[in-house]
C-alpha cells in the first residue's frame, strides 16, 4: 500500500512512521524553566548523530494544546537539559512522567525520583538511571507548528559504575543495563534482548570477492 503523507491526517502519519522506525531509544529528559520549575518527560524520538563533537538529536511534537511541549519551551528558553537511558526498573516511572501535567507540576515527585547535581548543566539528574548525558543545544530546529527538533552536545556523562566492565579502554556492559526501547502503538515497548552479533567487514577481506563479480 503507498502513502501520500502530504495527504493523511496527522495520527495516520503518526502511526504508519511510529509502527515501522522502531525500536527507538527513548532520551528521558529533565529540564528547568527560568522560574526554577524542573520538568521531566521521556521523548522517543530521539538518537545519537557524531561523537566529535559528540552529538544528540531529539525530536518533540507539539503539544495537544496546539503549544510548545513544556520540555522544549524549557531547553528554548535555558539551552540546557540531561537525557537519560530507561531500564526496565525505571519503567513505570518513565510512563508517570508522560503524563500531560501543567508546566509548574514536579513530575519527579509524582514518580518519586531520586535527583542530584549534575555536573556541567543546571537541571538535575536522576541518579539512579543507568547512564545519564548532560546536554547543551547547538541547534533549535522547529520543523513545523510547535515541532522541534533539537541538536545538542554531550558535555558530560554518567554511567553507573557497575555497569562499567572495563576502563581501559572504557567497555559498558550494555546488556545487564536492561535497557528498554519504544515501539509501536499506544503503549508497546521492548527489550535489548535475542540479539545477535554482526561484525563490519574490512574492505581488505572483502575487495577479493568484489573483484570476482
């Protein structure tokens, strides 16, 4: 079946591109308004772009009140937020935090978070998230009403230390952080579990058989 997109209405766009681009990781984000206001919202669509200078995009649609999302009009107004990695401990207080709460509302009391200083920026992080990247904006893209897409890099890091399994050089146990990921639908979720390993191949290895075709 083709798809005119230009043509469907918004859910229909919604579903069709949030059904096939998955599994998306999902950057839970903590923000301050310039009143002092922390606000906390989990955002799927969202993805690492370059590591030098180490690069984060992060995708918001508007608001159901036709308005800026109280997240992006924060980091507009601050340049600054930190993105956390979700386990699946972290769950169900990731889903609390999606709730459409007014601006002046603590989500991370509703989820009862437990927050500390983060280090290069000055909204705080959840410290018991399993990595956590403070972030400063580089690029506040709106790419339609109340539709942005922000560019931003990566000045500090967090990675709770039992999942480091080596320093030198530095290896995440990347499976034991249970990580989990966004789906398709109105609630689905996945896994990093049933992978498999897939080496990229050296040019060397392959230019031999490349020449025989």
């Amino acid at each position: 079946m083709k798809f005119d997109m230009g043509v469907l209405d918004r859910a229909s766009r919604y579903r069709i591109l949030g059904s096939c681009i998955t599994p998306r990781p999902i950057a839970w984000i903590t923000s301050m308004s310039t009143d002092g206001h922390l606000n906390v919202a989990p955002f799927s669509f969202f993805n690492l772009l370059g590591d030098d200078p180490p690069v984060v995009a992060v995708g918001m649609v508007a608001h159901s009140e036709d308005r800026l999302k109280d997240t992006p009009a924060n980091i507009r107004a601050t340049g600054e937020f930190v993105i956390h990695l979700v386990d699946e401990g972290h769950a169900a207080a990731m889903n609390l935090t999606s709730a459409d709460a007014p601006p002046s509302f603590n989500e991370a009391h509703l989820a009862q978070l437990e927050l500390g200083e983060s280090d290069r920026v000055s909204p705080p992080r959840i410290v018991t998230a399993p990595a956590a990247f403070e972030c400063r904006v580089l690029h506040f893209i709106e790419t339609g009403a109340h539709q942005i897409a922000i560019l931003a890099e990566v000045v500090f890091a967090h990675v709770r230390d039992e999942y480091i399994a080596g320093e030198r050089p530095i290896r995440i146990d990347v499976p034991a952080m249970n990580l989990i990921a966004r789906l398709h639908g109105a609630g689905w979720y996945s896994r990093q579990t049933d992978t498999f390993e897939l080496l990229r191949p050296k040019w060397s290895d392959v230019e031999p058989e490349a020449d025989t075709k």
